[in-house]
C-alpha cells in the first residue's frame, strides 16, 4: 500500500500540541476557496504541462507516461505549482508505511508526536492506521488534522489507534457553506458531535473572514454551542496568503483584523467555549 | 602617530577601554617569551591564531574561582568576612569580581549563583530579594562591561533561579550571559520551560548537558566565558587555535593534510601552549602571590590549557574541492565524514601529548571548538559549526552537531535563531533541546528574530550598541565592537531562522 505525500515537517509548532513532525497528503475531496495549499487539492493528471518549465529540468516522464519528480535536481521554486492548472503537484512521492516510517524514525527522539494533514489525511484511511500503529509502537501520539469529510463513526478504527482529530468546522450556514467549500456540512457537523462524544476531539478551527459577520457569527455560534469549555477552538484570521487569485478578490485580498476577529472568540466564550483563542 | 597616541584619540573608546589597549600595548614590548620559527612562519600564514592573548602573560586567560569558599570562610585579602545576610553576600560577591583578572580583565566566571544565593535568598522577602538581585544584576552590567562576563544556574529549580529569570526578562541586558545547567532528571520541566521562554526572549539562558560535562570534570565545573566548560578552582591557562582552513591550504590531498600538514600545525600549536603554561606558572607573579591562589580560591593543578580549533567546515570543504558551501560541509555525508576522520586525529594527538602542569587531567590539554572572532571573517566558521547562511533544517543541523560536540570539554555550542511564533509554543522548543542534549549536543543557543540583545557566535551583545558604535559614539559593554566586526565581517547575525514549520526543503 502507498500513500501519496506531498511534504514531511520534521519539526512544526503549530500542528497540535509540542514539536510534531507533521505529514500532509495530497488530495483532498473539498474545494475550498480559501485554500491556502490549492496544489494539494488534486492528484496530478500527467497533463505535462508543468515539465517543460522546470527551470531545473528535475521533471520528466516515466515508462507509463507519468510524471516523475526528481527530489536531488529540485530546487524548490515552485514553478510547476503556479503553472498547474489542475490543482496539482508533480513533487509527490508515493510511499509506503515503512518508506515514511524510515523518515519519521530520524525526527522520533525529537518530537512529541506525529500529526498528518493534507490535502485530506483521511482519505489514506488505512494507510493511517498502519502509520499510526506503527508510530505509537515508538511511544508517540498521533493526530489527524481533518476537513470532517470522513465517516468516523462508520468506520471509528483509525479513532482507536490516534490520540484524535483537530476538525475544520469550515461553514455552517447552508449557502455559505455551498460556496466557501462545495460539499455538504452535514457530515463535517455530525463528525463534530461523535468526535466530541466519544473524546477524540482535539481541538476545533474556525477561519474569520473579512465583512462576513453573519456568516462567521452563524460558524462560530454552532461550534461554541456544540463543544463547551473543554475542547480549545481556535479562531484563525482569514489570510489571502496562498490563496488562488480569483477566490481572493470574492473572500478578501487582506486578512482579516485582529480584532474583528477577537469579537468572534469572545462571542465563543461567551457561550460556552471558554477554550476559544485567535491564533 | 604613535599607536598609543591613535589609542589615546580613539573616540569610540571609553577611558577604561583605553587604559586595556594601552596596557596591551605594554605588554607588546618584551619579546623574550619566544617560539620555534616554524611556529612564527605557521601565525603570519593565518593557520596559527594565538588570539592575541599577549606576548608576556600575567595571569591564566581564564579564572574559574570557588565562590563557595567565599562564602564559608570570607576572604582575608579583600577583607571580607562571610556573610550573614543577602545583602552581605551579594555585596561581597561584587567586590570579590573586581579581583578576578582574566584575559579580558573581567571575571568570565560569577558562580553558579542560583546555588551561592539560595540560602539567603529564601530568608528574605520575595519582592525584597528581587529588588536585591535586580541591583546586583545591575552592578554586573554596569561595572563588569564584557559580554564574556558569565554566570551558572540550576540543573535544579530554585527561587533564585526564577528571580534570575524574570530579571533577566525584564531588564534586557547583554551581561551577563547565562547557561542552565541541564540534567534530565535534576531539571524540572517546568523550570526548563521557563529557561527556554526566557532565552527566547533575551538570548540567554543557554542549554548546558550537564551530565556529559560531569562525565568530563565532575560536579564541580562551571561554564564560563561564551561557553567553555572549566574546573570550579580551576581555570584555562590558554586558549590557542588552529585555522583549519589555512592549515589545509597546502595540503594535496586529505590524506596528506592528515598525515603531513595536520600533526606538523598540531605540534607547533602544543609548542606554543607549552611554552606559554610554563611561563604563566614559573615566571609570571600570578600562581606565587595571588590572593585567589594563596587562599585557595583557585589551585594551579586545576587549570589546563584549552586546544581551539576553527574552521573545520572549511577545511573539509577546501580539501574536497567542493566550491559551493550549500552543498559542502554539514550537507554533504563525504565532508561530514572527513570532519570526523580530521576530529580524531586531532584528539588523538593532542590526547597523546604529555603537557606540563594540569595535573588534575593526567597532564593533557582539553579540546576547544573556538567560537570565532571578528577578524575571522568567512574565511573559518565558529569551531565545527556549519556556514552561517547555508544551515541545513534545524534537525539536520543537530544531527551534525551532536557527533561533533563531544569532542569538546573545555566547549563548544550552536545557536538557532527562532521566528515569532515559537514564544507562544515553548513546550515545542524544550522536546528539541532535551532530544538533542541526550543525544550528544554539549550547548544549545537561541534567540527570536527581532530581539535586541542576540547572540552573536557565542556572547551577547545588543544591537542597539552595535548601532552607537557606528555612529562612533562609546559603547560601555567592551565586546560590542566585536559584535560589529562579526556582524560586518562574519554575516554572523545572519543565521538561518527557524519558521514556525521548518520544512526539510
Ligand atoms: S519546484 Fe517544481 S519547477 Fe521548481 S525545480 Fe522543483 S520540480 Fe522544478
Ligand atoms: S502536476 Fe499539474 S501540470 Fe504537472 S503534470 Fe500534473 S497535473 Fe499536469
């Protein structure tokens, strides 16, 4: 079994709690406007486009037509992501467990534990259970940060071998939930009241967006009513950094104030989330 | 003009500034403590540095005094009784510094003063022994103006440690710098954090491995000056370097620098220590009459002389071929490997050469990792460490410390330099430092971005002064003008900033 990864942190402070080395897959099921990693969002379609400008020719072709990736020649400007129009990357690797594993073992001593991320970790559903199994062998913690577009109540084994889920809870609000994600809520919310029920919520993110008061209030209302004073909510401010030109000038094209965004997480403590903080 | 005359008009000097430059000056004109030929030929092609620690030495380059004697039993010379009372001790311990000679004319040791203070400190008041302590760390600054000032605390967790912290939060100074004494089982986590909180904020305190250290000397060391571990009662009577580089440069291959060029700058290196120690313990007034020696506050035999390397990565890198740094030593397993190759020859050398005097070490001069100095420019990095500018992600960057810094008792130490977000998530730096230290690293440094007082390869200084200096007004603290030279010479405030994501790019 491999699993497509698109980059490997060995150190990140800002991916739960500690010094984790955090891992992000690529695909993720959602669109959302505000993406701030848009290359993540596809698996690459072997369109070509991006090969021919590789200034450091670290692109080419393999035996079946794909496209390879040369880790050595690369030099990390990132052309062939802002040519991609597809949503795509051609600097993923497909691993295995004990690929990764053999990167992971280095960061091991350093690290609390690992997180993995995306694009969407979930969709590697079984890939994540042999990594996380494999990690907490090494007496590591393991959490999956999530758009909540997996069934985990359906399927709660990856639950059993993680310490649980730092969820996105993007939009609740039907419309804007349409436009900002382009995928049904129901289950993101429904995940957010399992996950809550049987402990693994981590911690919950909201991202603020500019002038949007009643949408943001509408996100903000559901969460904090929902999760009370023991799981941590952060409040994240809207950053047009990374984000695809034509969805900066619909969302905003600077980032949402410290402040207005203050009102947002006091509003959360105010019914209930005493936990809710803008980072 | 003269050069006393230049010193005498040099209106970036304070008047005690002055008054050291005059005096090595002075010092400059006997000669009759004299080398091989070979040795003067090796210091004027840059392969020999004797960091112009003076022809005629008057004292050991560093005094390590045991400040607990003080304590116990006062000190007859300086008249000083044992103390009583907080104030006492604090008071006697700042005229005590004024008669630590060094290299500097500085005490480069001020004690492990968590332990000294301790038990006058939990007698008093706790906003009163702040108000104390905050004036002592005030005298420190103000009288003792070098940044090679240093002082110890902790590995345990103690209310004058925490004083010591949040002072030293507060006040924003550049001296003394600070190391924390760390043992994983006699350091708390929650004292650490509060370490790793407060470096982030002021550049100090720095990480210590105290138990590799004690493997090395015993309890009783102390770090003194930018980072070199040294005996409490004890000292370095010299610190000598070889430029890696410049010794390389007429090697043909690494196989030759390390059977020909290698051992021959080895040899006239421990001439030079030889001759120097003698003459520091038989001719010079120093180990005969001092005071700190005849009341026992230093004993010779705890004194050693300290074998400085600089340079290695260039070495590596030159004797390599490799022209491009980035893909060089510290990046590149060949160089890394003969770094190592290059290490154990010069331990096994040095290991094997019968030293006068040091008799507490079985007569054998310890291994020094020199932090650099400003007139180094890019030409040698600090000891082993990789080339500012071109530092790999920090956990490569440790990996490649930690099989280097065993090498060196008498120290060596790398510095990271943090973005903002970290001072919120001190509880992710502490996993890094603990990790690290348990995995060989001797000393760990760091700082945030956009702090005023940094660290530049090994001492403080603020940037605020460095700024003076250039709009050549004086600058109290003596090192600032070092910080210059590295800053403009070195790019040494110019090190790699660890993001809230270290990517491994
Ligand atoms: S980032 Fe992309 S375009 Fe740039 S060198 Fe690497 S593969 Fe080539
Ligand atoms: S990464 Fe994008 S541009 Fe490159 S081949 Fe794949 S889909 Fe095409």
């Amino acid at each position: 079994m491999r699993a497509p990864v698109n980059r490997i942190i060995p150190f990140s402070n800002v991916d739960g709690p500690g010094n984790r080395t955090a891992v992000f897959f690529q695909g993720c099921p959602f669109n959302c406007l505000f993406c701030h990693n848009p290359e993540t969002i596809h698996l690459c379609r072997g369109c070509g486009v991006c090969v021919e400008t590789c200034p450091a020719g670290a692109l080419g072709f393999d035996g079946d037509g794909k496209v390879v990736w040369d880790r050595e020649k690369c030099v990390g400007c990132d052309t062939c992501i802002k040519v991609c129009p597809h949503d795509a990357s051609p600097k993923v690797r497909w691993m295995t467990v004990e690929e990764l594993m053999q990167e992971l073992r280095r960061c091991i001593p350093y690290i609390d534990g690992i997180t993995t991320s995306g694009g969407e970790c979930t969709l590697r559903n079984e890939f994540l259970i042999e990594l996380f199994t494999e990690v907490r062998k090494l007496g590591k913690t393991c959490l999956i940060d999530s758009n909540g577009s997996f069934n985990f109540e359906a399927d709660p084994r990856v639950l059993a071998v993680s310490e649980g889920v730092m969820l996105d809870v993007k939009a609740v609000e039907q419309e804007w939930s349409d436009t900002l994600i382009s995928h049904p809520r129901e289950l993101v919310l429904k995940n957010l009241d399992y996950l809550l029920g049987v402990g693994k919520l981590q911690e919950v993110r909201t991202v603020i967006f500019p002038g949007r008061d009643r949408e943001n209030a509408e996100t903000v209302r559901y969460v904090a009513g929902h999760i009370g004073p023991t799981c941590p909510y952060k409040i994240i401010r809207y950053r047009p950094f990374g984000v695809r030109e034509k969805y900066q000038k619909l969302l905003g094209e600077f980032e949402t104030d410290k402040e207005y965004a203050e009102r947002f997480a006091a509003l959360a403590r105010e019914l209930g989330a005493s936990k809710a903080f803008v980072v | 003009m003269s050069d006393a005359l230049n010193i005498i008009q040099d209106p970036t000097l304070t008047y005690h500034q002055e008054l050291l430059a005059l005096a090595r000056l002075g010092e400059s004109t006997d000669d009759s403590l004299r080398y091989s030929d070979a040795y003067y030929e090796a210091k004027k092609k840059g392969a020999l540095c004797d960091l112009n620690e003076g022809v005629m030495p008057y004292r050991p380059r560093y005094i390590c005094p045991d400040y607990s004697l003080l304590f116990e039993k006062g000190c007859k010379f300086l008249a000083l009784e044992p103390p009583k009372d907080l104030l006492e001790a604090v008071n006697a311990l700042e005229i005590f510094y004024c008669h630590v000679p060094s290299i500097t004319s500085f005490p480069v040791y001020l004690g492990d003063l968590d332990k000294l203070l301790e038990p006058f400190v939990v007698k008093e008041d706790r906003a009163f022994a702040k108000k104390v302590l905050g004036l002592f760390l005030r005298n420190i600054d103000r009288v003792q103006t070098d940044s090679f000032v240093h002082a110890d605390i902790g590995p345990e967790d103690s209310v004058t440690g925490r004083l010591l912290l949040e002072l030293t939060e507060e006040m924003q100074l550049a001296i003394p710098n600070l190391t924390l004494r760390y043992d994983p089982e006699r350091t708390s986590d929650d004292f650490a954090l509060a370490c790793v909180k407060c470096m982030l904020k002021t550049a100090k305190p720095s990480f210590a491995n105290h138990r590799l250290f004690v493997s090395e000397w015993g309890e009783d060391y102390a770090i003194a000056s930018c980072y070199n571990g040294l005996s409490i009662g004890g000292g370095g009577f010299t610190l000598p370097r070889l430029r890696l580089y410049e010794c390389a440069l007429d090697a043909k291959s690494p196989e030759d620098f390390l059977a020909r060029e290698l051992p021959r700058h080895i040899d006239l290196q421990l001439e030079y220590m030889d001759k120097r120690v003698k003459f520091i313990v038989e001719q010079s007034s120093f180990f005969k009459t001092n005071f700190l020696v005849t009341e026992g506050f230093v004993k010779q035999e705890n004194f050693t002389g300290m074998f400085g390397v600089v340079g290695l990565a260039e070495c590596c890198n030159y004797l390599l071929g490799i022209t491009d740094k980035k893909k060089g030593f510290g990046m590149n397993d060949e160089a890394t490997a003969l770094g190592l190759k290059i290490m154990d020859a010069i331990d096994a050398r040095v290991k094997a050469h019968e030293a006068p005097y040091c008799d507490a070490y079985g007569h054998r001069y310890r291994l020094h990792a020199q932090v650099g100095i400003d007139s180094d420019g890019m030409d040698d990095s600090p000891g082993t460490r990789i080339p500012i500018g071109v530092e790999p992600p920090m956990l490569d960057q440790l990996e490649v410390n930690e099989k280097f810094h065993p090498y060196f008792p008498t120290g060596t130490g790398d510095i990271f330099k943090f973005e903002e977000t970290w001072l919120k998530t001190p509880e992710a730096i502490l996993p890094i430092i603990k990790a690290s230290l348990s995995r060989g690293l001797r000393y760990f440094s760091g700082y945030l971005e956009n702090n005023d007082v940094v660290r530049v390869t090994g001492y403080l200084v603020k940037k605020s002064e460095i700024e003076k200096l250039r709009a050549k007004k004086q600058s109290l603290n003596n090192v600032t003008v070092f910080g210059m030279g590295a800053q403009d010479g070195g790019h040494a405030l110019d090190r790699r900033i660890q993001e809230h994501d270290e990517s491994a790019g």
